[in-house]
C-alpha cells in the first residue's frame, strides 16, 4: 500500500487489500481486519517482541483521511479539518516529514527543531510547568521547617523527646514516638485518603482545579501551624497541610508530563524535585534568618512554609488546562485550543491532538477487551491497577521507584539532618548552618538532571547513583565512631559526618530525587493516569510516614551508626529491584508507552540478567570497548514494508 496517495483519494480508489480495513469505531483510526485489530490489542497486553507500535501506521492514506474527516465533522473541528489532515499524516509518518509534499518549508523547519533546538518551546509552556512546580517548594519548604523545629517545638508543647526532664518522667521513648507521628501527620494524610482523593477531584475540577484547591490548603495550614497552641492543633493542621502536600503531588506531575513534549519532557516534570529542592534550600535559609528569635523560632519555621503558596494561588488559572484530559472530557476544540499555546506551530498541534486520539481509542479497546467498562468509577479502576496486564507492570514499576526514594535514606536526613549533625557534636546554629549546606547541594545539584534525565534515561541514572548513595550513607554513619572530644561530638566527627551525608546528597539529587515522580507520571495510560499516580504518591508517602516516624526510635534502639546502616543497605535492595523491574521511558511518547509496558516482566527481567547484565560485565569490569548491548524494543516501521528484526530470545518478521 502506498503512503503517497494524494489526501483527496476516494473510498473507492482503495485497493482490495486496503478495502480489508475497518474503522473501529465512528470517527476513530482505521484498524485491520477484526483478527488483526485483536492481535493489536493483545500485543497491549502481552508484547514479547518488544515492539512498539504505532496505531496509525499500516492505515491507507484514504482511510485515514476518511476518518479525520469523521472525527473532524463529530467533534466540531472542520473549521482546522485542512491543518487537521496534514496533522494526521505526520502523525502517521512521524520522521517522514522532510518527503512529505503536504508541508511547507516553514513547518518542516518546526518540526526539525524538535531535534535542534528542542528547548526552544512557546513561554506559556514554561511558565505553566514552572508555576506549578512551585507547588513542590512548599513540600521542601515544610520539610526543613519542621526539621528545623524539631530543635525546640517538643519541649516548648510540653512533650521533650531528649534530655534530663524527659528521663526523669521516664517518657523519652513515648515523647520520641509521640515526635515522629507529628512530623510524619502531611504523609500518613497522603498516604491514608489526600492522595486517593485526587482522583475522583481531577475528574471534576480538571488539573488547574485540584491544584488551586491544594494551594489553598497549603497556604492556611502552615499559617494555623504556627498559632498553635497543643500538639494536639500541630496535628491537625498538619493533616490539613497533608492534604494540600497530596492533591498537588498527584496532580502537578501528571499535568507537566501531559503538556511536555516527548523529547523535553523528562527535563520538564523534574521540575517538581528541582522545586522540591529550592523549598529545602529557601527553608534552611528561613531557618537561619528567624534562629534568634526566642519562644517563637519555631513558629516561624513551620509557618514560613506558606510563601510558596502564594504565587500559585493568584497564577494557575493564567495556565491552559491539560489538553489530554479535555480529550478525555471529549471537549476535543478546546484541546486543540490549548495544544496550540503549548505547541511552536498548529501543525504540531494537529499531529499531537490525533495521535493522542488514536492512542485513547487503542486504550478503550484495551479495557473493551479485557471485559472491563471504559466508564468506570474509581474503585474500579484501583482494581484495574492490578488486574489489566499493561496497566499492572505501570503499577509495579512506579511501586519500585517510589519506594526506592524512601529506602535510600534521603529522608532521614531531609526530616531530621538537623538532629543527626546536633549528634555529631553540632550546636543549634552549627546544626542548622550544616542543614542549610545540605539544601544548597541538593537544589544546586539537581539542575544537571534537567539535561541528562532524557539522555542518560531514567533508568541510568539510578542504576549509577544507587551505588554511590550506598556507601556514602553507610560512611556518614561509620564517621560517629570517631571519639568524641567533649561528651557529644567533636569537630573531626562533624566534619566527617558532614563531609559523607553531603557527596550522598550530590549522588541522590540527580538520581532518585527528579526520576520517582517523573516517571510515575508518565507510565499510567491516560485512563488510569490519576488513580495510578494516586497510588505511587499514597506509597511513597506511606514510606516516608514510616519513616518519619520511626527514626527517632530507631535511633535510640539502634544508634545512629545501625540506622545508617540499615538504609546504606536498603540502596542495595533497591538497586537490584530497579535493575530487574524497572523499564526504561525516555523518548518514548506516553502513548508508546503503552507497548512498553505492554512487554511481560519476566521478559523484561530475563533480559536484563541474560543480556544486560553479561553486556556490563563486558564493557566496564572487563573493558571490551567493542562490547554492544542489544535493545529490547524496536520501533514498527513507518512504511508497509516487511522487515525482520531479531529480539533476545524472540525472532518474528513484521
């Protein structure tokens, strides 16, 4: 079949081999027969080849331009059906673009700029990420807030975790419990119904909506922190504080994948932990500047957390909303709408506005296939987290890396970093200075990320820093066996301690700290987008609960040297889990993502041990600089022609 027909050809004209094709449904993309269309989906649920496909190649250009015209004339969109035809060739034919007689020069150097300059994107795209981000540096922000309050808020609400008051009323251990649940209240809140609730407020409020309900959360509660007057009203705004911290966590990750391009679009949604690690840094610096001022220091390191909100309130409704959940809405103009403002050229928005159609189609069919209703509730579409092949290895996948943030140990120094160095023989300002360094690494070294999450991978980032954060942890808890000069610590302890918690911050701050929400992101299809977020956020804020609250009590069964290492060898577990389960995504649309995750796990981990592995060992133990290491997928080709391709353990003509 020919891809150079001319757009105007007939229905007629079609050979007796294209006439066998169908449109699956009125107003969607043409598909093969009915046993093909089957093979197709089944391929969603189990892609042992690790091809990726895309759903419009193989299409006649008539059919496909008899279904633009379909869609176009169902969805209110004639008036750009012209734009809208040539959108859904280059969508067909992707990289085909410099042959293609239909495009003009202009629009040929637009799309090579997706590869040139591929930062050069419209301001309102910037400004949306950027602005929602922010909702980040509130997490950070309270994070080192209460770190720092953590120094004086226990003995000023009447409940001391250390010292000669709290041991001669026998209530150390109690009080050390009774400290951890309070921090640990904003995450046991996500974990428990905020994250959960996400999904059912995305589905009516849209993504701006949620995020202006969660900013105002954000920017009430830690004002109600700071007037408090019993631990009793610190956990109930922190609760409330919990809630804001979980519909944007959900939420503003989800919307930035969703506007980014593919090729950008790693760089984009790690904005969140850039922002996450700004609210760190901008809180050491709050801490710092309020220090010295008495009964009311913590006060106003808890309260201070509400900047941030600010200017996320008063600028989200200046942002266009998501155009793939007014897709999902069927408000089809409007998504065109708001993918032009996100797009350098309409024509790119055309292209993404069908092929995003064309994806949700397969998706339905998926679900159709599988028994399931398309229009589900949310607790049916929770069960399908792990009863729909695709949508489980997502559910799995992003369940590893969430969990992984927390086994590394970043939080037992982000929560309490200013307890660990008070340990290390650090007084309250020595303490909070040295907690000031660790946000200033974590943000400043979070920036590199933003280039290299979507050309080292995901993937490779961590497989390289999990290592690293393995025996620095471990070396920062071995540096308080160093004698203590003064009862408490000494300068060479402090030092050291310092030294080995800051190289593991420069290891995690491009790793595991922008690749968790990044990817969680990105590897739902749209239909189990929100809830599948909801669930990786729920888990990686049920963890870092534990966490916060067990490591006081860890700490006083353990010693701080046994808590260290106890996390320095979780980065091992995590790492070997990352390695074996863990699908690479970058430059992958979210839509071809769906075959990705379509490849059943253990051929994914089979892989890896028979392939990967052995293709390491090779080139870096053994230094085989001609070593090669075969990939897993391969893309279907753009043309009707057949071709052969081999795939570990697999070979199949296609």
């Amino acid at each position: 079949m020919s891809a150079e027909k001319e757009i105007g050809t007939s229905p007629e004209q079609l050979s007796d081999s294209e006439k066998a094709y169908v449109s699956s449904k009125t107003g969607g993309p043409g598909f093969l027969s009915e046993e093909a269309r089957r093979k197709s989906v089944a391929q969603m649920n189990s892609n042992v080849t690790g091809e990726i496909r895309n759903p419009l190649i193989g299409i006649p250009r008539a059919q496909l331009m008899q279904d633009v015209e379909s869609y176009a004339s169902e969805n209110q969109l004639t008036d750009i059906l012209p734009i809208l035809r040539k959108g859904a060739i280059l969508a067909q034919r992707p990289h085909g673009y410099e042959n293609m007689a239909e495009l003009d020069d202009h629009e040929r150097e637009a799309l090579r700029n997706e590869t040139t300059h591929r930062w050069k994107q419209p301001k309102i795209l910037y400004f949306t990420v950027v602005l929602n981000s922010i909702a980040a540096a509130i997490q950070g922000w309270d994070q080192t807030g209460s770190n720092g309050a953590n120094l004086s808020f226990p003995t000023a609400l009447g409940i001391p975790d250390s010292g000669d008051a709290c041991t001669a009323a026998g209530t150390c251990a109690a009080n050390q419990w009774l400290v951890g649940f309070i921090n640990s209240c904003p995450y046991i809140a996500i974990a428990l119904f905020a994250g959960w609730m996400s999904d059912p407020l995305n589905n009516y409020l849209g993504r701006r909506g949620t995020i202006f309900l969660g900013a105002i959360f954000s920017l009430l509660a830690p004002i109600g922190m700071a007037c408090s007057q019993t631990y009793g009203q610190l956990i109930a705004c922190r609760i409330l504080l919990g809630i804001g911290m979980g519909l944007k966590e959900v939420t503003v990750p989800v919307f930035s994948s969703e506007i980014a391009p593919t090729n950008i679009r790693g760089g984009l949604v790690m904005s969140w932990q850039l922002w996450t690690a700004f609210g760190i840094f901008f809180g050491t610096c709050a801490n710092l500047v309020v220090v010295n001022a008495g009964d009311i220091t913590w006060r106003l390191q808890l309260g201070s957390a509400f900047l941030p909100a600010i200017p996320l309130v008063l600028g989200i409704w200046y942002c266009p909303e998501s155009p793939r959940w007014l897709l999902k809405k069927d408000r089809h103009g409007k998504a065109f709408k708001s993918l032009v403002r996100f797009r350098n050229t309409p024509l790119q928005a055309a292209r993404d506005l069908y092929f995003i159609h064309a994806q949700l189609v397969q998706e339905d069919m998926l679900i159709e296939e599988s028994g399931l209703s398309v229009h589900s509730n949310f607790f049916t579409r929770f069960m399908e987290l792990f009863t729909i092949p695709r949508v489980r290895r997502a559910t799995q996948a992003s369940g590893i890396v969430m969990i992984a943030q927390q086994m590394c140990g970043i939080n037992i120094i982000a929560f309490y970093s200013s307890t660990v160095f008070a340990n290390a023989g650090a007084s309250n300002i020595g303490a909070l200075l040295a907690s000031w360094g660790f946000g200033f690494i974590n943000f400043i070294f979070a920036w590199p990320a933003v280039w290299t999450i979507d050309t080292f991978g995901r993937r490779g980032l961590l497989i390289f820093t999990f290592p690293q954060m393995f025996w620095t942890l471990l070396a920062a808890g071995m540096c308080f066996f160093i004698p203590a000069s003064n009862g408490t610590g000494s300068n060479a302890q402090l030092g050291c301690v310092a030294l080995f918690v800051y190289l593991f911050d420069i290891f995690y701050s491009p790793g595991e700290g922008p690749v968790p929400f990044t990817y969680s992101a990105e590897v739902f299809p749209l239909s189990h987008r929100e809830v599948g977020m909801s669930w990786a956020v729920a888990t990686n804020n049920f963890w870092a609960a534990v966490l916060s609250l067990t490591f006081p009590r860890m700490v006083g069964a353990m010693t701080i040297q046994g808590a260290f290492g106890f996390y320095a060898a979780l980065n091992i577990i995590a790492l070997i889990l990352i390695f074996l389960f863990l699908p690479e995504t970058k430059q992958r649309t979210l839509e071809e993502l769906d075959y990705v995750f379509a490849v059943p796990t253990r051929t994914h981990a089979h892989y890896q041990m028979t392939q990967v592995l052995p293709w390491w060992i090779k080139r870096w133990v053994l230094f085989r600089k001609g070593a090669v290491c075969p990939e897993l997928y391969t893309f279907e080709s753009e043309d009707d022609s057949t071709e052969t391709y081999v795939d570990p353990g697999h070979e199949k003509s296609v």
